[in-house]
C-alpha cells in the first residue's frame, strides 16, 4: 500500500533514536536488539518487502537483475546479493560457521559473547539425516571414503518447518523453516520499528564531522529523516557506496569476494535433485578453500550448464552430483563510485580453486560419476571494503561522529566462509554499545 502524506512526514520527523539503512544479518541485529530497549528505529530497504513465495521469477527480480543484484567484475566474474527485505539472508543457504574470533579479536573486536548469545536464540545445528537428500547423502559417502573429514554443517533452520525433497531453499523459503533476516525486522517492527521499503539512500546528511542523518528517495519523493545515530548496513558493495557519496573517499578498496566454482558429474544409480544444498563439507583451511554439496534448482542448473555451452548435460539434474569450491581470496581491486566491481581473481587463488577442482573429481569419481565438468567462477559474500581498524574503529564508528557501518564490508580480513553469524554477533555487539549512547 503506498503511503499518504503522513506517512512521508513521519520518516521526516525527528522522533527516531536511529536510523538503520539495509536490513540484512548486521542491520536487523542492530534494528532488533535497539527496539527491544525500547529505542526509536527507522529501516530503510532498498528492496522490497512481499512475501516470500519461493518462485523463480521472486528469486529473479531479488538476486538476478544486472546492475543491480547481479554484478560483472570487469572480467565477467558474476558476483550475486539479495535485494529485497532480510537482504542475501533470503536466499542464501542458512549455512553458520563459527565467527574468526582470534582474528577480530587482533583488531579489538571481541564477539565472543554475542555468539554465544547467537547460538541460544536460533536454531542452530545440523540437518537430521531426514533432510539430506540422496544427492548430497552420495558425495559424502564419498568424500569419507577418501579420508576427508566431511560432515554435516551447522545451519539456521527451524527443522520441524523443513521439508524433505524441497528446492526452495534457493529462491527464499515459503514455509518459515530457513532463518532470514526478515524474521529479526518482523520483530523489531512488532517492537516498534518503522520499515520503509524499496528506499534508496543517497548519502548521510552531516554537520560539519557529525552524522545528523540520511536522504534517500522512496516513492517518487527525495526524503531526509534524522535521528542521533545512524547505522549503515548496506552491504559489501552498497555501505562504502553510501560513504563515499557522503565523503568517506577511502571506503571501497582491497576487498573479498569469495570466488567458488562448482563441479559436476553425472550418475546412474541415484536420482534426486530436490534438495538442501551445502548439507555436509569440508574446510581445508590450510589450503584455503571449503567444498560442500550444492544442489540447485534444476532450472538454476541449466542456467549455469548452458553458460559452459555443456547442453549434452542439460537432462542429467537428477543425477548431477555437485561439488561447490570456495576460495579465501586475496585482497584487491576497488569499487567505482556507482558500485561497479573491479576486481581480478589472483593466479594464486585460481590455483586454490584448480587444486579443490581435482580433490572434487577424484570425489565425484569414486562416487560414480561421469562427464565430470565445472562451472564458470562465481563470487558472493563481497566485504572488507570499510574495514575495522580503517575506515571504521573497533566500535563500527566511521570518522564522523553517531556514523557506524555494522555489515561484511567491516571484516578487515578474507577468512572464506558465510558471514552470517559473524554479522548477527557484531549486531548484537553494536547494539550495546550504542544502546549505553542514545
């Protein structure tokens, strides 16, 4: 429903304890923990907030429109983020290791607490063997066989609500079981919080070296909301964007953006195709890289099948068993003002994801596969373009006074695995720290 006139005098109003710009894992933290002590929160969404349905074509419009959700490094590596309420959390896989605890604690962050704070409010565990499908179920046979010590991992899902042979985990959970951010913004709006979706920030409003608060543009109309604190989680590649316009100059720089590929071969004797993917894996961390199961919908797969021109495995999804290689990359490249990726994969990083490329087939192979193939590179999770210790203090605080950055753009180091937990314990974190100040 669109707003009427009040509506848009509300967001302008100087009612708010703070203003939260993007709603994913660090900002619906921050929104969340701020509301339950009874502050004043707006949460500006560039995306949308409908319901999620689990279609293809939602899936499409929230991580798939070039230029916007789908971004080209200037050597055509894609790179995907959610654009829509809950952010990337929507569609990602619920998967939660382990925060780099001694890392951040070497730049005077300590979440220790907050994770385990984390840990008991979700549901955080391993899929049941009910949930792992025969697909994955084969590759981890596998890949045990073979001496590695490939396990199921950690997730966020509400296992009563998950449904065997489902694929929907892909394209945004229908039924509530997968763990988004959206379920922390439902709470922090039932506590009060005031959620402007589909609102495009434009930059912080200063006076002189303090944050007063934000412009943005929300149905047809430029908007200035102000409030004492304000906390921008716009994600990797939109925070140092928003810094920059307000000028931050030096956010944006020798960045991550964990480059994955995904091997696949076919077999005979095991069908599936409907299922949790990245159930079971392994970190090889000294080599820098993790590989799990990663089975996608089959249209998502004949998607990526088609770009390699492999049309010969077009029919085989069923029986595709897929190995996902993700790489701890090395820190470079830089963003343009608009948000455009500029980036090289390192050699050394391809070589990271060569070396999981063989361990991948040997797997595939002793599973029983054939007309093994790879996909094209990949690249999720970009962060470390506000880093702590840089362009923002070990309490989140940019240069300006009441500006704080709480999302994967903070991680001052590439460690290689999904970010979530991490961003929901430096949300926790932030929140006291800013609860003691408003």
């Amino acid at each position: 429903m669109m707003p009427d006139v009040t509506d848009i005098e509300q967001w302008k109003s100087n009612r708010f304890d703070a203003i939260v710009v993007g709603s994913g894992p660090g900002g619906a933290t921050v929104a969340k923990e701020l509301s339950k002590q009874r502050k004043k929160v707006l949460i500006l969404e560039w995306g949308d907030e409908k319901p999620v349905k689990g279609s293809v074509v939602q899936c499409i419009s929230t991580a798939l429109i070039p230029g916007k959700s789908l971004l080209f490094t200037n050597k055509m590596l894609g790179m995907v983020r959610g654009i829509t309420t809950g952010g990337s959390s929507v569609i990602s896989y619920a998967t939660a290791f382990d925060p780099p605890l001694e890392m951040l604690k070497s730049y005077g962050v300590d979440i220790s607490n907050e994770l385990i704070d984390a840990k008991g409010e979700l549901p955080h565990a391993p899929l049941t063997d009910e949930l792992v499908g025969p697909l994955a179920k084969r590759i981890m046979d596998s890949a045990q066989e073979l001496g590695y010590g490939w396990k199921k991992l950690p997730k966020l899902v509400y296992q009563d609500k998950c449904r065997p042979e489902c694929d929907k985990c892909t394209v945004g959970c229908p039924y509530g079981a997968k763990w988004s951010a959206r379920m922390f913004i439902s709470e922090a709006v039932n506590n009060g919080a005031v959620l402007v979706s589909r609102a495009k920030v434009k930059k912080v409003v200063r006076d002189n070296k303090a944050a007063v608060g934000v412009e943005f543009s929300a149905r047809g109309k430029l908007v200035k909301s102000f409030a004492p604190k304000i906390i921008i989680s716009a994600g990797g590649i939109g925070s140092p964007v928003i810094l920059r316009t307000s000028g931050i100059k030096r956010a944006g720089y020798d960045f991550f953006f964990d480059p994955l590929i995904v091997v696949m071969g076919a077999v005979k004797d095991v069908k599936g195709g409907r299922e949790f993917p990245m159930v079971a894996g392994v970190h090889i961390a000294d080599e820098g890289y993790i590989m799990t199961d990663l089975i996608w919908p089959r249209w998502l797969y004949m998607l990526f099948t088609t770009e390699v021109l492999r049309v010969d495995r077009l029919m085989a999804h069923s029986r595709t068993l897929p190995i996902m290689i993700k790489a701890k990359d090395t820190l470079g490249g830089h963003l343009t003002d608009s948000g455009g990726v500029r980036k090289r994969l390192a050699e050394r990083d391809k070589n990271k994801l060569e070396n999981g490329y063989m361990r991948a087939r040997a797997i595939l192979k002793k599973a029983g596969a054939r007309q093994i193939f790879k996909s094209w590179y990949i690249a999720a999770h970009p962060g470390g373009t506000v880093k702590i210790n840089d362009v923002v203090d070990s309490n989140l605080k940019t240069e300006y006074d009441n500006l704080y950055v709480c999302d994967c753009s903070v991680i001052p180091e590439a460690w290689g695995l999904p970010p979530t937990l991490t961003l929901i314990s430096l949300g926790k974190r932030l929140a006291r720290h800013l609860t003691r100040t408003i």
